[in-house]
C-alpha cells in the first residue's frame, strides 16, 4: 500500500477572489464550473462553498434559459 498523503482543502473561487454576485450573463465564468456535457459539478469537485454552489446553480439556470449556456451538447 502507498502511503496517503493529505490534500490541501480547494477554496473557493468566490470568495478569495471577493466576488459577491455571480453574474448569470458571464457565460465564460460559469462554463468554468461545468462539463462538456453541460452538468454542473459538485461541490467536491469545483471547490466551491455551500452558498456560492447555490448561487452558481441558480445563475447557470438562468443563463440555460435565456440559452447563454447550452442545457446539453451533441
């Protein structure tokens, strides 16, 4: 067995980086945190905190439906 080394905890992008609002018309910034399949990723994955990930799910929502952000891609 190879031994297990700690990983530093990600921060999140929102808060270090003192943004208070996400904009949902920045589409670039909200691909950022989504696949090429058009899913959003966890929390686990993005790195970001609880609130932040809310705030994220709701303005790509609203980006998908005023079709900023593609629901799916093929």
């Amino acid at each position: 067995m190879q031994p297990q080394t700690k990983q530093e905890k990600k921060q999140c992008h929102f808060c270090t980086s003192n943004r208070e609002v996400i904009n949902y018309k920045d589409s670039e910034s909200l691909k950022r945190f989504m696949s090429t399949q058009g899913k959003i990723y966890p929390r686990k994955k993005s790195g970001l905190c609880a609130s932040h990930q809310r705030a994220l799910a709701t303005a790509v929502k609203r980006a998908r439906f005023l079709a900023l952000v593609p629901y799916t891609t093929r």
